[in-house]
C-alpha cells in the first residue's frame, strides 16, 4: 500500500514543470505519465482538459487571501505561475512586471514549481489510496505495459534493416509453421534518428503474425523500409490476391495492441485505396528529432551550424543572447547546447555556471565554441567539449555522436 505522505521521485518537479511547459498542447499532454496519474479515468483529449482544469484551481489555491499586491513577496509563488504558465509571458516579461532580479526569479521560480508540484503529488497519493483495491492485476493493462516500458527506455538510434530483421528472427518459427516465405527486400536504412527501439519491435512483430494469418499457405509477405526526415517508412507487401483487405484492414484496427503501441509511437497505418489490390500497408513512423540550443550573438553563426546539421535530424533552437539562452535550456531541455563566450551582458561563462549549477539544466552536455584558445579553460569550469569557431563539421558531428 502507498503511503499518502511518501516522497516524490526525484525528478517530480522537473515532470512537473514539463508538463505545465505544454499547458496547451493537447498531443503532448495525452503522453504525460504525471497528467495519466493526475487524470486516470477520462479518454485522450478529455484527459488533457481535465488537467488544465486541475492546474488552474491548483494555482489559484496558492494566491494570497486577502488584496496582496502583486508586487508582495507572498504573492510571488501564484503570479509566477499564473503569468508564465497560464498566461504565456516570457521569464524577461514575468521579471519585469515584478519588478525582481533575475536571480531572484529563478529562486522564486523553483519555489513556485516545488509549491505546485506539493500540490499534484499529494493529489495523486489522495487517488492512489482511493482507488487501491486487493485485486491489483487489475491495473495492468496493455497501456500500463507500453508507458512502464516507455519510461524504462531511451529514444535510441535506429537502424530499422537490423530493427526489421531482429524482429523477423523473432515471428521466424510462426511464419515457418504457416509455410509463408517472407523476405527483407532493402537495406536502405540509414540511422540518424530516434525512436523507442523496443516498442516499435513489438510492434512489427505483432504486425508480422496478423498479416500472414491471412495469408494463404505458400504465399509470401515482404517487407522493405526507408529510413529519414520526417519519417521512416515500413512496407509490407504481398502478391497474394485473396486476401481480403477490407477484412484486414478492421482486424488491424480493432486490434487493442496495435492501436496502443502505434499511439505511443505516433505511427499511422494506411492501406492501398483499391480493396481488391494484393496486400500492401504502409507503416509510418514519425521521428523524433532532438534539439540542439545554440547561443551565440552571431546569426551568421548560426545559420551555419543549422546547415551543417541540416542533413541531420535535430532540431536547432537559437538564443542570441545569454539570459535567453539560460531561458531557453531550461524550458526546452535541449539534448546538447553549442555556447559561444564573447557575448555582450551574461558572457559565455556566466551561463557555462547558470546552466551547470541549475538542477534543470546541470546533465544537459556544453559545447564551448570560441574564436578564443581557451579548451582548458572550458573543461575546467564543467563544459563537456571544446571547438574552435567557426568549427569543422566533421568534428561537430564526431562530438553528437559520442
């Protein structure tokens, strides 16, 4: 049994500021494990609703009774989040309005995320005791499962022709049984993207059983990919003419497992438009592109580090000063920021110390990029590499891929 009064995790308040981070974003939200167990009866797009619901009477439950100015230190808490969170402001406009200094800000910010996030993890100890039953095999499901898997894995770099054949091996004996050839017909798969490896195994392979149970004996199901930006394709073809697609194609959607699994991946399923086609369903996988934050007063710069990276699938996000640049990593959470050091007002080291000394942004890897001789200098003060500006870019890309 759950203890209402047991502890957070760890890393609460960071799901928590992620969360109120996509206040409006309806996809992202349905996602959110934190909003899963804030909203666990209600469906998609409800479930979401509900929580910006939650949210907002949890903030107000934090404003000051009373008249307090805005300007009152007890009021600090309730107008952080409501101005950033609820009505979008910048961390520059919500500091300026209350008259505070930046330092102070982000002090009164983690004050203000570790308030609210009391608030939800008390709400959710509350909901656990209620619904505890003796009988807890209950609670897993199919969902439980994909989102417990989800959360114990990384967005790993595909390779989907050994993703395909790994998932090939594993139906091999099924198929063999059902005396159908199925082939791998192309290795065009390159690997510069993310996915969740593990779920879109299974799903292939649950894919794999239900098509060639409707394949007839002798009969054959080939399978080809193409791997690339914005998405990975999967083919799964068949000359087998008796299928019947129309058959096919509601089994698949009926299908609780595929329809959980492709959700977690965003994957969409499409059929050949002509029923009486041989089989040929398109599995399209969306990627997962992560971001890289670049802060450097240089637009020039820039655009050129985009460029190079533009083959490539990460997202650039740019702040052409430190204090948004500070802003920016810790809304974001960037898998890598690329720092340059001569900056007019927060320099390069200034924010080299925000970030690493901030719980939100101390794991995110710095790269220094200077005109400046000064790598020692960099790794001595915490940054995780050095490059000298403007950098080649084949060292750029060694040092994503280490």
């Amino acid at each position: 049994m759950i203890n209402r009064w047991d502890s957070p995790p760890d890393d609460f308040v960071e799901q928590v500021q992620e969360s109120l981070l996509h206040l409006y974003n309806i996809n992202l939200l349905r996602q959110s494990v934190l909003v899963k167990d804030l909203v666990p009866d209600e469906p998609g797009v409800e479930k979401a609703k509900q929580y910006r619901l939650i949210v907002q009477a949890l903030i107000e439950s934090l404003k000051p009774p009373g008249d307090s100015s805005m300007y009152s230190k007890q009021a600090r808490v309730y107008n952080i989040l409501q101005l950033h969170y609820i009505e979008g402001q910048t961390h520059s406009e919500v500091i300026d309005q209350l008259a505070i200094g930046d330092s102070q800000y982000y002090r009164e910010h983690r004050r203000a995320l570790e308030a609210i996030g009391a608030l939800m993890w008390e709400r959710i100890q509350e909901r656990s005791q209620e619904g505890q039953t003796d009988d807890t095999v209950q609670d897993i499901s199919i969902e439980s499962e994909v989102h417990r898997v989800q959360q114990a894995s990384e967005l790993e770099t595909v390779d989907l022709h050994s993703l395909l054949t790994e998932a090939i091996h594993v139906v091999r004996p099924l198929v063999d049984g059902r005396h159908i050839l199925i082939q791998l017909e192309s290795a065009d798969c390159i690997q510069n993207s993310y996915i969740n490896q593990s779920i879109a195994r299974q799903l292939i392979v649950v894919l794999i059983d239900q098509l060639t149970a409707n394949i007839t004996q002798q009969g054959n199901l080939n399978l080809s990919c193409i791997a690339g930006v914005p998405d990975y394709i999967i083919q799964f073809s068949s000359n087998d003419y008796r299928i019947e697609q129309r058959d096919l194609v509601e089994a698949l959607t009926n299908n609780e497992t595929i329809r959980q699994l492709s959700e977690n991946l965003h994957v969409q399923l499409k059929f050949s438009d002509d029923p009486s086609a041989p089989l040929n369903l398109t599995m399209v996988i969306p990627t997962q592109q992560q971001k890289i934050l670049i802060i450097d007063d240089n637009p020039d710069l820039i655009r050129l580090i985009g460029h190079f990276l533009s083959g490539y699938s990460y997202q650039c996000i740019k702040a052409v000063n430190g204090e948004k640049g500070i802003e920016l990593a810790q809304e974001a959470h960037p898998a890598l920021i690329i720092l340059d050091v001569m900056m007019p007002g927060i320099d390069g080291w200034q924010v080299l110390h925000t970030l690493k000394s901030h719980p939100v942004t101390k794991d995110i890897p710095v790269l220094v990029c200077s005109v400046l001789d000064i790598s020692q200098i960099a790794l001595s003060l915490g940054a995780n590499g050095y490059l000298k500006k403007p950098p080649d870019p084949r060292d750029l890309v060694k040092f994503l891929n280490t």
